[in-house]
C-alpha cells in the first residue's frame, strides 16, 4: 500500500492517541475503503463508521453490437483517487469443502465481507479460520458473520503454502469453508499461465497461453455474476498456483495487456489444452452443448510432448468396477469398441460390452470414469489380449482449441503469437479491452501496425 494512502484518525488524535487508517486494496490503490485503525480496534467502532464505506461494485455482462463487444464487469471504482487505474477484477475460488484456513501475512485484517467492519481485536500476522458448529471461528473466535474477508496492506497474503496477490473471501456453506481470492484479472493472468506452461518456454507460446488464459477468465467472468467466483483454480477452468510471478509468465501477460480472442460479435469462448496429438477437435463433440464453432485443424508441432503418444490397460474387472456408476451391471467387461469415430480420430462414442450388460456412452464420459491422467485423450486404439485392455492413444487433454505444446513447437519455428493463435482458433479476431467511463469494452485490435516478433 502507498504511503500516501496512510493518515491520521481524527478521533485518536482527538484522545491523543498515536493512530492511522489505511486506505486502500491490497495492490495499493485508494478505492475509498478504510481498513484498519487503531481507534475502531479499541472498541469505538462506530465513532469511525463514517470513515468505512463500501465500494459500489458493478458487474453485470451484455452482448455486444456492430462487431465491438462491451462488457460491465466487476471492477474496483475510485471516486477519492481519479489517477488510480481501473482494471478488470477476477474471483477465483481456492479453497472449497475445508475445514480449516490458514493465513499468514502482515497486519492481516479481518472484516465483515458486508459491512467491511473489522472482526478482530487488531491487526495480526496469522490468522486460522475454522468451520465449528454452523459458525465460522476465527483465531478461536466465534463470529456471527458467515462471510469474511481477509485483507492485508502488504502485497501478498499467504493461504497454506501459496501466496495470494488480493483480499480474500472466506465463506461459511454447508460442506465447509470456501475461500475466493478477489484479485485484478491481470496479475490472475501472472499466476495461471506460470501455472499452466513453464515459463521456460519460448516468449510467443507464453504470450498465445496469455491471450488464451485471458480470454476463457473473461468469458467465465461474464457468465458468472450470480456466482461467489469466476473460476475454480484446478483444471475444470485453468490452473493457478497463486502469485506465482515467473518473470517470463509476467513479461507474457503484461506484453499482451488486454489483448483477447473474439470471433464474429462475441468473445470466444477460448480452449486449450496440453497436447492434440496430431489434429485439434471440434468442440461439439466433446461438449455436446458448445456453441463455439471452430473448426479442428492438424497440428504437427506437439511431437516433442512427453505425452504425444502414450499407452495404458486395465482388466475387464477394473473396467466394469469404473464404468459402474453409468449403469455397466456385469462384473466383467468383455469387449469395448469405439462405436463413432471423428475426423480428428478421437472416440466419439464407444461401446462396453459383458456376459449380459451392454453400455454406449460418449468418449469424454468413457475417458472421464477411466480417469483423465490415465485415458489421456480420446484418440486411442483398443487391444483386447489375455483379459486385458490396452489403450494406445495420442495427446493430453480434450484436444478443442491452442495445443500448448504445438505452441512451444511453432514458437520454436520461429513463428509469432498472432499466427499461432490463428493457426488454432481459425477465422478468430483479436480485440482489446478498453475501459470507457466505468464500463469494459472489446475494440478491434490489429497486429498490422505493430513489430510481430516482439512487445506490442
Ligand atoms: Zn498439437
């Protein structure tokens, strides 16, 4: 937190106390928001109410016309400090079911989520958050309130063994403690393309995961307004370990700043995934509710993928015990063929078969109960010898979408971020996020004018 933003409590001063407030987010800038004060901590919490005043948060998503997009997100206003910049901000769940949180950090607050008021004694440097009998306990504290935040005037926050960049949301529901981390969207970005591609990568395949990265954040970000977070931190969305600033992941994402994918008048809804194994898929046949309409394109830049190619087996009695729960009732599997097959060679659907069970069912579902680390795509083969099933297969991952790794393969070609990304998301256009009075909107964005081998 800046300086500037740390003042004198008139109350204090008045008692002649030695006292400050802090004011402002945990990234520095003043967002009206006072956060700590010795005065309030002293039991005369309502002298100081007048000082604590909750930022009107906007968020709401609206389609877009005429080719540019425009979106109200949610975004941390400033009226007390016109100079602060005002960036998109991103809820990101992590930490669900728990039973127990640990922070740790500096001058750690803890306040009302509502009210902003603050719930401890003072300002501490750890903090151990507990669900206890429908009430949420905080340093053995018992609180009325159900929903927390935890804020600190220092940079980072840590939760376990992660550092968190934001003030984050303990929540108190029925299977526990869910924390959410409120973060600016692109120092998310920092964490999540460190988290899903070694920074050791070349500069443009990081670049293309930030754009990509982007891109799914705010489509999730505008589909989720009536939800306690965007997105999830494993895989079901995209990875992110925390504030995990690897210079080169910073140096992708702060090169690309606001840079998206867009497709017709919408934001695409942008998809990657670890290796296609030769050729991408289509996403409607691996979600049978996609709208997105790409097309699957070959990709011969993800060879060096430990995982291009892989094999795996299981016997007829794992399999049967696996595919239980979508109703296989024999004990033992005794045939499995893929019964549809897409351009791409990924099993669309495939079908089980016992003494007397029979079950078809999708390929995405059949790899999801064989487990995803295990069947790792759908563009296997079957060998049925001596009761066992071996599964030989290509890539990692649903394959709609970037191949990661075939970005570090046409990076290591020598070709830039725009023509990898159009080389995977064909027919797509780039836009860029442009703040206009408070509201977030796409404008078309052209490489043409800028170097393409380096900062934009
Ligand atoms: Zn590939």
């Amino acid at each position: 937190m800046s300086i500037s933003h740390r003042f004198g409590c008139d109350p204090c001063a008045r008692q002649g106390r030695r006292a400050f407030l802090l004011r402002g987010d945990p990234e520095g800038r003043d967002n009206g928001i006072v956060r700590s004060c010795v005065h309030v901590l002293r039991g005369t919490r309502f002298r100081v109410r007048a000082f604590v005043r909750t930022v009107p948060w906007a968020r709401a998503a609206i389609p877009l016309v005429m080719g540019v997009l425009s979106i109200l997100l949610t975004q941390s206003s400033s009226a007390a400090d016109s100079r602060s910049e005002v960036q998109p901000r991103i809820r990101v769940r992590i930490a669900h079911q728990a039973a127990v949180l640990r922070f740790h950090g500096v001058d750690i607050a803890v306040v009302d989520a509502f009210t902003r008021l603050p719930l401890l004694p003072g300002p501490v440097d750890e903090v151990d958050v507990e669900a206890k009998g429908g009430r949420l306990v905080v340093n053995r504290l018992p609180l009325s309130a159900k929903r927390i935040r935890v804020e600190t005037p220092a940079v980072f926050v840590q939760m376990g063994r992660r550092d968190y960049r934001g003030a984050i949301e303990v929540v108190l529901a029925s299977d526990g403690l869910t924390a959410v981390v409120h973060t600016v969207l692109e120092h998310y970005l920092y964490g999540a393309v460190a988290s899903e591609m070694p920074a050791t990568w070349p500069a443009e395949a990081l670049k293309a995961q930030a754009i990509v990265s982007r891109t799914y954040a705010l489509r999730r970000m505008m589909e989720s307004a009536d939800r306690l977070y965007d997105v999830v931190d494993d895989v079901a969305d995209q990875l992110y370990e925390g504030a995990d600033d690897a210079f080169q992941a910073v140096r992708a994402v702060r090169g690309t700043t606001g840079i998206v994918l867009t497709k017709g008048d919408a934001l695409l809804d942008a998809r990657f995934h670890s290796t296609c194994g030769g050729m991408t898929e289509v996403p409607g046949l691996v979600w049978p509710k996609a709208t997105m309409d790409l097309p699957a394109v070959r990709c011969e830049d993800c060879r060096a993928s430990p995982v291009h190619d892989w094999r795996t087996s299981f016997s007829g009695d794992e399999l049967a015990s696996l595919l239980a729960p979508e109703g296989f009732g024999d004990p033992r599997v005794e045939a499995v063929d893929v019964a549809e097959r897409s351009a791409s060679g990924r099993a669309v659907m495939v079908a089980v078969r016992g003494k007397d069970a029979r079950l078809l069912l999708r390929g995405n579902d059949f790899r999801r109960r064989l487990g995803y680390a295990r069947l790792k795509s759908t563009r296997f083969t079957i060998n049925h010898r001596d009761g066992l099933f071996e599964f030989r297969g290509q890539g990692y991952g649903h394959g709609v979408g970037l191949c990661q790794w075939g970005a570090r393969g046409k990076a290591r070609r020598g070709m830039n971020v725009s023509a990898i990304l159009r080389a995977y998301f064909p027919g797509a256009r780039f836009g860029r996020l442009a703040s206009q009075g408070g509201r977030w909107r796409i404008i078309p964005y052209s490489f043409v004018q800028t170097s393409l081998t380096d900062g934009w």
